[in-house]
C-alpha cells in the first residue's frame, strides 16, 4: 500500500514536472515576452535593459529553474493585459470557480443518483423516457447553447434570473462568496444547471447501469429471500454498493468541470478563472494562459491522486491487483 | 471490411463475387445492414445527418448570397426577421442578421466550415492516433511506455482546455491576425492534438491481441517489413472499434470547433463558422432578435445529434457481445 502511494506521488510530480515544461515553454518560446512588454517604438538599447532585468538573456536551463521555482511560490509573472501580477488575478477569481464548480458538483450528484436509481428501478414510465431524452440532450447539446437557451427562457422572456455576473458578493478575508446574498444565490442558479447538466447525464447513466447491474446479483436475490423490505433492498444493499464509482467519477470529473466551467464562465459573464483564461487566449496573455495550465494541472493531479488512493483503502479487491505497473 | 467486424452469412457465389453488383448485394444482406433497417432512429439520424452534408456541399447553390463576400451584404436589409413573420421580407427565410447577413445562407457556409473542420481535425486525430497506436502496440517495449504515457497524461486533460491551450499558443506564434484559411488549419491542428489518445489507446489494445495470431507469425516468416504487416495485415482487424470512436469523434470535434469560435478563439466574424454564428447571435438575444442565434444553435445541435445517434448504434452494431 505505501509503495503504490509512494510511486502514485512520483508519478504525480512526474506529470507536474512535465507541465511545467511545457508552461515554460509557451512562456518562453511562444513569442518574445520582450516584445509584450514595451511599446513599438522603444529603442534596441531600452529593450535589452529589459530583456536583462527580466533574466531572459540567461541560459535557458537557468530560466526554466527561475521560473520553476517562482511557480511553487505561486508566481507566475506579470499578465500583459492587466499590467498586475498573475497570481493576484488568479486568487482574485478562484473562489468565483470553485464555487460554481462545487455547487455544479453537488447539483449533479443529487440529481443525477435520484434519476438514475429512479430509471433503474421503473424501467418503462413516462419519466424513465423523459430522462433519458434530457440525458440524450445533456450529451449531444453544446454547454453554451444550454446556456443561451437558459437565458433566453429565464432572463429575456421571464425575467426571473441575471444573465450575467454574480450579484452581490460578500467578502471574508480574501475568499468571495455569493451564497450568502439573495442575488448571490438567484445568479448562481442558471451557470451551475449549465455546467452541471453534462456531469448529471454521466452520474445518471452510470447510477442507472450500476444499478441493474447490482440488482442482478445474488446478495439481493438472497436479500429478497430474507424477507426485507423492498427498500431496504433498493436503497440499503442496492444503492450503497453503487456509490463506489459514482463517487469515483465525480470527484474524477471535478477537475473537468473546472475546465468545462471556462465555457460557462463565458456564456454567464462569471467573473472566474476561467473567463479570465478565455480573456487571455483571445489576446494572447502567455504568463497566465502558462499559469491557468499550471494552476489546473496542479487541481487534476492532486485529484486524480487522492481518488486513485482513496478508491484502493474503499475496495480492497483493487490491493492485489495494483502491484502490476499500472 | 474485414471478417471481424461482417460476419457473412451467406457466402456468396464465386461468380457473383467478381461482379461489382454482388459487392453491393453483400453489403445489403450484411448484420450491419439488417440492424440499420431493423431501426427507424438511426434511419431518420442517418438521413438528417446526409441532408447537413449535402447542405454543405451545395452550399453556394442553395444560398441568396455569399455571406462571406462584403460586397453582397447590404446593411439596408439588416435585422430583418423570418419570412412567417409579420416584418419578414423576402429572400430572407430565416431572416438577417445586423450585417444585413441572410441567416439561412450563413448557416448553410457555417455549416460546410464546421464539417471541413470537424472531418479534417477526426481524420488527423485518426492518423495520429492509429499511427502511434500501432507503434507502441508492434514495438512495445520504451517506446510503448513513452506513447501511453503521454497518452495517459494527455487523457487527465479535458480536449476543450488542449484545443484552447494549441490555439492559444499558434496564435502567439504565427501573430495575433491570422487569416481566416490559417485559423481553420489551427483548429484543424488542435482537434487533432486534442482527441489522438482514444485511437492510440484502442488500435494498441487490438495489436496487442492480433500480434500474438498465426497469421502475423506466417507473415513475419516469410519476410514481410514490420510497416507492411502492421499497415496491410493488422490495421484492418482493428478498423470496426476505430469507425465507432472516429464517428463520436466527428460529432466531438464538431462541438469542440463550435465551443472554440463561441469563445471567440476560433473562426473570424467574416468566416464564421455555426459556433461564430452563435456568438454574434448572442449578442442581439436582449434585443429581441432571437432568430439571430437560434437557427444556427438548431443546426448545430440538429447535427451533432444525429451524429451522435449514428455513432450509438455504430457501437451496438459492430459490438459481437449485443448481438
């Protein structure tokens, strides 16, 4: 067990490592930072004062530790757009994403195991259809136009919900939350149905599959011949032994739905990290498209690893099968 | 087709078999066929998903304008809405967008440029993908740790974030104007990089099973090049799994070009593409001009669901255990 630990984290660093590399270079290669930085008419002279106080005239090797070791730190240079430091920016807008990325989470979870046990269960109602048609368009619909679609129907035609934004936020040190407010809460409904529709399609077909599969075996035969109830054998025996993988997936899909939150981040005007990365791309801003990469990197390996670790000490049948390299 | 993937069930006649007729009149009597014809969803997905083809392909035919030509907008006739409507004006059938672009004409080019992009970036995800595949497979050995390494690190990565990353880092290189024929190689270039892995991942699965077969021993032995074994003898009892992910694909990298031009990273306003259309669309949906983003948003999803369909029963079909 500690030896899978252990080469799991090596491998992790491994995979940081390689990213890093890959940052660097984007930061390094993909065009002159110099050029950035000053204006079009600057002389040669004042540019290579520049490019020397930036350290770019060093060996590459000697950068690539520099802005290694400035990346643990959380430093990752100056965004050229903003003229600001682009970790102040990303600390600015995290708590923004990581709150619509948790309560997307949590929407599909809870969502998603109800739909899935109730199709699993009543295999041929009006409801099993009907979620099986949203699920057939949680998969094949874009998540912008659901979110256009959302808007259309709940700010431009009722007027019920913002279109944009995030109401009114309350501050508590340097952490931002709209829970808190009544408008905080009303602009956070559409983007987290938005961004957690795709994730509840998955959780759902998979609970459902799970779920059939479970009711099939002979534990829940026996269950039946014991004479419980047939909840206790639905919810009990039958959902408890689901949960394994949905939990898996899940906490395995959280890492894309920070990613996937860069489209509804755009779509809603969400004031996250993700619109700042569109924002970055559309005018080339290397040092935080490199740390946007480093940053997401960092969240999807971490999870991965804690998933990988946590699902072998949960079901211990994996234990004797992760001694082959994997 | 190789024998894994259409298992015959009648043999055909050894005079039939030369004629070109029979090749047609074994596919009709072919599993997939019958299991095509068996359902009347995938018939109906099928024939939409033809009809946005031949829409693209008869794209200038069937328009009143090219909507990628300035000279013929004229901004007289913009915000007009659709022709049921009270204001609507002809030839406009979908209405005009604030250019004075004829929506129906756009979406049609729109569509051709989607298609372009979504067949050219699954043909260079494919290539990539089966090439590495059969490397890592035949070889094994580093090379194969190397190439599923990588792949394994690339698949923790949703494509989205890979494709915008590419582009991101392209547009950096080549300049920040880049003309609407090189921001379509773009994205061709970053589906491609972004949807290799899954092709890798299942050709080296299928050549790991076939190597160890007789018929790859015989062809070792009587001196074959490893390239023209892999390429003529192993490639094609792989293809059943590849036609399955390639046809998901295409519906993938539809949707992920679409995404890219909504967020403004791929296609320009005067090359749009569906996802550019839907962009500029959303724009006008507070004013009331909803036509302006919701007929492209209906090709849009009309098409990619229908691949979709397509591709779900692809899988049924060619899946030996469901039959």
């Amino acid at each position: 067990m500690l030896a899978f630990t252990l080469r799991r984290a090596i491998q992790a660093i491994g995979v940081m490592i390689a990213v890093g590399v890959i940052a660097f270079s984007m930061f390094r290669f993909a065009g002159d930072p110099v050029n950035q930085i000053v204006s079009l008419d600057t002389p040669a002279a004042e540019r290579e004062a520049v490019r020397k106080s930036l350290g770019l005239d060093d060996p590459v090797p000697v950068q690539f530790v520099r802005y290694f070791t400035n990346a643990v730190q959380f430093k990752f240079g100056v965004s050229y757009q903003f003229r600001q430091p682009v970790s102040n920016l990303l600390m600015e807008r995290m708590p923004a994403t990581l709150e619509l990325a948790a309560c997307a989470t949590v929407l599909a979870m809870v969502f998603g195991i109800l739909m899935g046990v109730y199709s699993a269960l009543r295999r041929d109602t009006i409801l099993t259809k009907f979620f099986q048609a949203v699920s057939l368009i949680g998969i094949s619909l874009p998540t912008f136009l659901i979110g256009i679609l959302l808007i259309y129907l709940f700010s431009v035609t009722l007027g019920w919900l913002p279109s944009f934004g995030r109401g009114d936020v309350v501050r508590i040190g340097w952490w931002t939350t709209g829970l808190l407010t009544l408008s905080g809460l009303k602009a956070l409904i559409m983007p987290s149905i938005t961004l957690g529709l795709f994730q509840m399609t998955l959780i759902m077909r998979l609970v459902r599959a799970e779920m059939l599969e479970v009711l099939r075996t002979d534990y829940i035969r026996f269950a039946r011949a014991r004479g419980l109830t047939t909840r206790a054998i639905h919810f009990g025996h039958a959902l408890k032994n689901t949960l394994v993988p949905v939990i898996t997936v899940a906490g395995l899909q959280f890492g894309s739905v920070i990613a996937f939150a860069i489209i509804t981040e755009t779509v809603f005007q969400w004031p996250g990290m993700g619109l700042l990365f569109v924002q970055a791309v559309q005018n080339v801003d290397i040092p935080i498209m490199a740390a946007y990469l480093l940053m997401v990197s960092l969240i999807f390996v971490t999870i991965n690893l804690v998933v990988d670790i946590l699902y072998t000490i949960v079901d211990p049948r994996l234990r004797s099968t992760i001694s082959r390299p994997a | 087709m190789s024998d894994a993937v259409v298992p015959h069930r009648v043999e055909p006649n050894a005079a039939a078999a030369r004629s070109g007729t029979s090749w047609l009149k074994r596919a009709l009597d072919s599993d997939i066929f019958y299991s095509f014809r068996r359902s009347r969803m995938t018939m109906v997905a099928a024939a939409i998903t033809v009809l946005f083809f031949l829409l693209a392909i008869f794209a200038s035919q069937l328009s009143v304008q090219n909507p990628f030509d300035p000279a013929q907008l004229q901004l007289m006739n913009s915000r007009i809405s659709p022709l049921w409507t009270a204001e609507g004006q002809s030839p406009f059938l979908l209405g005009t967008d604030e250019q004075g672009r004829d929506v129906f004409s756009a979406i049609l080019y729109g569509l051709r440029i989607s298609l372009v992009v979504g067949v050219l970036g699954v043909i260079l995800a494919g290539t990539l993908g089966i090439t590495l595949g059969l490397i890592a497979g035949y070889v094994g050995g580093a090379v194969d740790g190397l190439i599923m390494r990588i792949a394994d690190v690339q698949l923790t990565f949703p494509a989205i974030l890979i494709a915008l990353l590419v582009n991101g880092v392209a547009k950096s290189v080549l300049g920040n104007r880049l003309d609407a024929m090189s921001t379509l190689g773009v994205l061709v270039i970053a589906i491609g990089l972004s949807f290799w892995v899954q092709y890798a991942r299942t050709v080296r699965g299928s050549v790991m099973v076939e190597k160890s077969k007789d018929y790859v021993a015989a062809a070792q032995l009587i001196g074959l090049p490893a390239p023209k074994i892999m390429l003529r003898h192993v490639l094609p009892n792989t293809m059943g799994p590849i036609l399955v992910i390639a046809t998901i694909n295409l519906a993938l990298a539809i949707i992920t070009e679409a995404t890219l031009s909504f967020l403004g990273a791929g296609m320009p306003d005067t090359m749009p593409s569906l996802g550019t259309l839907i962009r500029i669309g959303n724009n006008y949906l507070f004013a009331g001009e909803w036509w302006i983003v919701a007929f492209p948003g209906i090709a849009l999803a009309g098409l990619i669901l229908s691949i979709n369909l397509l591709g779900d029963w692809l899988r049924d079909a060619l899946n030996p255990k469901l039959r």
